[in-house]
C-alpha cells in the first residue's frame, strides 16, 4: 500500500503531544479538520497504476 499525504503537525498533534509532550500550535484554518469529510482513493500497490492515476488528476486540473 502506498499512502501519500500532507504531513502537517496539526494533522497528528496526539502523536505529537505523546513523544514530546507538547501541543503543536493549530492554525485557525485548521481548526476542526478532524470533522472534515476525508478524500481517499484506493489504488493496488502499483507504480504504474500512481503513474496514470498522477496523469489522470493533473489532465483533469488542466481542463479546468
């Protein structure tokens, strides 16, 4: 499985808060994303399965 995201503090402030005993600062733009609906998308442990799944979401931005 390959999963790829944004690695904001504030996205794993109990992990965190855990190995260093302090509490990042939360931007207010962030306030309440754990209530946020999350946007996954499941593909097969495939190089290039990433590769046209990358092509078909910037093909899609670009004829925007």
């Amino acid at each position: 499985m390959l999963v790829t995201e944004t690695a904001l503090p504030v996205k794993f402030s109990a992990t965190i808060v855990e190995a260093l005993g302090i509490q990042p600062v939360r931007p207010a733009a962030f306030e309440g994303i754990e209530d946020l609906p999350r946007q996954v998308t499941g593909i097969p442990n495939d190089a290039g399965q990433l590769k046209q799944l990358i092509e078909q979401r910037l093909a899609a931005l670009e004829s925007r």
